[in-house]
C-alpha cells in the first residue's frame, strides 16, 4: 500500500493564517533552542512556552504536549535539510539516476551531522527509538516520499530496477537509518569512506542491472 498520501503533521489544526504560522515558527524555535541548551535532554513545555514568550495554554491549543511539539520541530527540521539538499542536487535530473543517489546520501549526511538529531539522539533515545522499531513517523513518511520519487524517475529513465517504488524506497529508508544510527560503531573503520560506502550499498541495491 503506498505511503505517498499519508503523511500528516504532526499539530493540531491551531491558528489559521499568518497569527498560527507565526506562533508556530516562535514555539518550534523555542523548542530546538531549549533542546539543545539541554543537551537533547527532555526539557518543560514550559520552559518552551516561555522561551517563545506565550502562554502554556497557548501551546496547548495548537499541540497535544511536548512530543507534538517536538515532533514538528523534526519534520520541519528534515524538510530543510531535504530543500537545502534540493536545491543543489534536483530531484529530477536526465543524466541519470546517480545524481539522486547521491541526494538521498547527502541528506541521510545532513541529518547525520545535525546538531538537533544528534542531541536528540544522545539525551532522548527513548523518544526517537519508537521511530525507529514501531512505526513511521512523519519526517519518515516525506523521506519515503521523497526516495519513491527519485525511484520512480529513474525507472522510466532505465537507471533503477524494475520494482514498487514504495517498497524499493522503503528498504532504502531502512538501510540508510541503520547507517546513520550505527555510524558512530563503525566510524573508525569507514572515517570519511562513510558516504562513498553507503552510495554504493544503494547503487547495488536500486540500479537496473542492464545499466552500463
């Protein structure tokens, strides 16, 4: 069953137009300052609300607790990290499908080295290991998005392998979050080879084997 229209955000429908985008840009911003003065460790919904300068119960209206909030933090983390990507490696390209291989290897670097995932990483494993045994959250589903896309491009391009995009994608997303989460283990053995290594894993595993 494909993934590409289930992602939703992670908040409640909040305030409409500039006010709720507004609140939303203070509370998130808050959020990842918070989180990383502690060092990815939990920190109050009120410490949150008061560094964005707002009231609890106004964070409330438009999030169900701290996890939301933070949760939307990620996705709006991942979706820069993806435009910054973008916007130096085009998703859609007609040189081939490397160039996206390459994209999906510099965003899975990006958040690898992202001062918020890494302290989220180190003081909140409980809260980013459900993502990662027990379900797919919504950053997940827009990097899933994201790599059908690029398969599904080079498909009709005759670079990727005959398969369900949603499903090639998804073994995509499984070997690059075991990269990125056991990098640290294997860092003294691969140094800077990490991501020339996982490009190949993924070229073996998505190339159409007819390609020259």
């Amino acid at each position: 069953m494909s993934t590409r229209n289930d992602v939703s955000p992670e908040s409640g429908a909040g305030e409409p137009g500039e006010q709720g985008d507004d609140l939303r840009i203070r509370v998130l911003d808050a959020a990842r300052e918070e989180i990383l003065r502690q060092h990815g460790r939990k920190v109050s919904l009120a410490d949150v609300a008061r560094a964005a300068g707002v009231s609890r119960p106004t964070v409330y209206r438009r999030w169900a607790d701290l996890d939301a909030v933070v949760r939307d933090l990620c996705q709006r983390e991942i979706s820069r990290i993806v435009a910054a990507v973008q916007a130096t490696t085009p998703l859609r390209t007609r040189s081939g499908f490397a160039p996206a291989i390459d994209q999906i290897v510099r965003v899975v670097g990006a958040i690898r080295d992202d001062e918020l995932f890494s302290e989220l990483w180190r003081g909140q494993p409980e809260f980013l290991l459900p993502y990662v045994f027990d379900r797919l959250g919504s950053s997940q589903l827009s990097l899933l998005n994201l790599i059908a896309e690029s398969i599904e491009q080079g498909q009709a391009d005759g670079w990727v392998r005959e398969g369900d995009p949603d499903k090639l994608a998804a073994m995509v997303l499984l070997i690059t979050q075991a990269a990125v989460q056991s990098q640290a283990v294997v860092e003294p053995i691969l140094g800077e080879d990490w991501s020339t290594e996982l490009h190949r894993a993924l070229a073996s595993y998505l190339e159409h084997p007819g390609k020259e």
